[in-house]
C-alpha cells in the first residue's frame, strides 16, 4: 500500500543494498530474485515512523533501553521512532543527542530520531542552545512530561521554530488546574471520590499555545490530544491558516475514564483517558483532518512504578506492539477511515513533521511495514518484547498484525 495513492496486491520486492530495486506487481517477474513475497491477505506499507514515544535511556533503563524499545517498535511495523526528552539527564545538549544516536544505531533495529529539551534541564527555565541542537541532528523540541508554563519561553521557541523550521511540541496542561487530581473530572473522578483533572487543564494551554504560534508565525505541535475542546481549537487555527499540527494516540481511541474504575494502574496515562464523546470527537478530527498524526507515546514502565495505588503510580503505557491492531479496528473496520488514510496517519504526516521523508518507490531507501489484515491475535504478556508490560490491552483480542519489517538489508519477521 502507497499512502494517499492504490493499495498493492499480490506484491513482491527486489532489495539490493538495502535500496528498493523493483516492485513487482500481480505476475510481473523480477528478474527471478524476488526477496520476499506476499500473502493474499498481506499490504505493504512504507515503514511506520512514531513521533513520539520514550526510550527511557539514559536514566531509566529499569524500564526500557533504547535496544529493547527499539526492537518493540520493530514488532510493531515503526522502522523509526522519535524519542522525548525526559530521560535522566534530559536530552538538552549536543553531546547527549550523539550519545542516543550511537546507541540506536548498534542496536540496529528502528532508527532514531531525537527530539531535544526546549529548556535545559527541561526545567522550564533558561533554552538550550537550540541552533546547536538543529546541528546535531534533533527533529523536534518538547520538554514533553513537563508543560512550558512560562509563555515568554514558549513565545521565544516559537520564534526559533519559524527560523529553522522544526516544530514545537509542547504537553499542553496548566498545572495549576491539574494539580492533585487522578484522572478526569467527571463521573468516575466522583464516583471514586478522587480529585478530577478537568479537560480545560488541557484546552486552555492548547489555546494559548496557538496564539502564541498565531503571533510568532512559529510551529506549534499539539501532543496526545486528548479533548474535544482541544479538537475544536485545532480545528479552528487550522481554518486560521496559523502553523499547528496535532497528535493523538491509540489509547484516546478506545479508553475512556470509565476503564479506570477497576483501579487498573495501567489505565493511568497523561492526560488522562476522558469521556466517550471525547473519544469520538477525536476520531472525527482524524477524518477532518484537524489532528494530522497518530503516535504511540510507549511509555514503559517497570512493574515496581505501576504496581502501586493509583495516586502513586507512574503515569503511562506501552504503545508500540498494538498500535497498529487498535487503530486499524477502531478507525478502518469502523469506517472512520480509509485504509490509506490511516496508513498515512503511521507514515507520511509524520514524516512531513518531522522531515524525514518515507516513500515507497524504486531507488528509496528499503524501510517497509508488512502487515496481515486478516489475522486474528491475542496480547499476552510472554509475548511483548518491551522490557516493561505496562499495557491495558493484554488479554484482548485485535484483528490486524504486523508480519514482516524490511528495514535496510535487514528483514524482520514478527511472531
């Protein structure tokens, strides 16, 4: 499949030196070396690309390393990744960016591409000598897990966005609305007798943050949205021609607060899981196009961090190894989307985003996603190769799994 363009049937590849040589289509021959062949129930797809999710090296290596989220990114059809910046030290100097590159790259598994703290130490404080950081190759700023409060700070990175064309990415809440709560105001937060978060926590600085970027003629990207109100205010700067684009991640596709009554830590991510109409006022952006991009935010966590009450446990799940599965039933088989336009959602939005440009034509690099639409699967934690097993998902069924990843000279087959 060729995003925005024809699906591919029957299809094969010829792959030399890691460059895409033919694409066989039907019963045309390939010089009789065909590399690998597809099922009838089998796509190709340019490999996946996820723009943001957490490596957790260096710092919290308990929880993942860059190889073993690199090889569950890999399971899951994303031949690259871009990995935030809250590790321990954060990724805000050149050096440390070097570091996370050469250890993707023995690794040898999904490449890496770095999104570098906006603020030293992602203390929101003082900017990182972001013309330094563009040099060494970062593809994004955030200092995601902490929001840029300070709007002076905000104001000034989006200044740099505009000169040098990378995006802002900011996690959009006003701590001062979100502080003490527990999951999303509403009936569950008050059924359980717990402190809410509303969703202006999150709408508020979504706001802010495009007026910001209305002034500046900067970039702003919105991360895991999670609201309806933010939906409309994206959707509305959009129409404004102002410079924003949008993430929202699987679990916002399919949970909802009410899945956090059984106390299930796994069920903690932030922001949090909101309502049923917020779930489906973010389908409806992916459709209008107000959200442009889906991500996994795969947060790991070892089981010493989640297996905790839930006001103590750590925020997050892993994301990589079903993403495609839930947005495949929840988008595609429910008529939201488009195989295609879902596909593109994994591969050329966030390549454009983040300017690493994935296609899938003769002479292009070989990253290619292989994925059976017909195949029925059960998440089961032996088999999740994240180091961490913090997903909500075990136990349910999907429909729709990656099979092959062609990355390189490298194939990789996924049980």
């Amino acid at each position: 499949m060729i995003p925005n363009e024809k699906v591919i049937a029957n299809a094969g590849l010829l792959i030399q030196n890691g460059i895409i040589k033919q694409i066989k289509i039907g019963r045309e021959s390939i010089e009789d070396k065909t590399v690998i062949e597809l099922t009838d129930n089998e796509y190709i797809s340019p490999g996946f690309i996820d723009m943001h999710c957490h490596l957790r090296e260096p710092g919290f290596t308990k929880s993942e390393t860059i190889a073993s989220g690199t090889l569950s990114a890999i399971c899951g059809g994303f031949c690259r990744v871009s990995c935030m910046p809250n590790t321990r030290p954060a990724l805000d100097s050149p050096k440390l960016v070097k570091l996370v590159k050469d250890k993707a790259e023995q690794a040898g598994n999904a490449l890496v591409s770095v999104i570098g703290a906006v603020t030293k130490g992602r203390k929101g404080k003082e900017l990182v000598d972001m013309e330094k950081m563009v040099e060494a190759g970062v593809v994004a700023f955030s200092d995601d897990g902490s929001p840029i409060s300070n709007p002076e700070i905000m104001r000034e990175a989006l200044l740099f966005s505009k000169k040098y064309k990378v995006p802002i990415i900011n996690h959009c809440e006003v701590l001062t609305l979100s502080a003490g709560g527990m999951l999303n105001l509403g009936y569950v937060s008050k059924k359980l007798g717990v402190k809410g978060i509303p969703d202006s926590a999150e709408s508020i600085m979504v706001l802010r943050d495009i007026l910001l970027a209305e002034q500046t003629r900067g970039w702003v990207h919105i991360a895991h949205v999670s609201t309806a109100k933010s939906v409309k205010l994206i959707q509305w700067a959009k129409k404004q021609g102002i410079k924003v684009t949008a993430e929202t991640c699987p679990h916002y596709l399919t949970l909802t607060d009410k899945d956090c009554l059984s106390l299930d830590t796994n069920y903690k991510v932030s922001p949090p899981l909101r309502t049923k109409q917020d779930v489906e006022a973010i389908k409806q952006g992916l459709v209008d196009g107000s959200i442009d991009v889906i991500a996994t935010d795969h947060a790991p966590w070892h089981r010493s961090y989640k297996q905790k009450p839930w006001s103590q446990a750590k925020s997050g799940m892993i994301g990589f190894e079903t993403a495609f599965a839930i947005g495949y039933q929840e988008l595609v088989l429910k008529k939201y989307l488009s195989l295609e336009r879902f596909i593109a959602c994994l591969t050329t939005k966030p390549a454009q985003i983040i300017n690493k440009p994935v296609q899938l034509t003769q002479g292009a690099l070989a990253s290619i996603t292989i994925f059976d639409l017909s195949k029925r699967w059960l998440v089961r934690e032996e088999d999740i190769v994240s180091k961490s097993k913090n997903s909500p998902f075990i136990g349910r069924k999907l429909k729709g799994k990656v099979t092959r990843v062609i990355l390189n000279n490298t194939i990789f087959t996924i049980n």
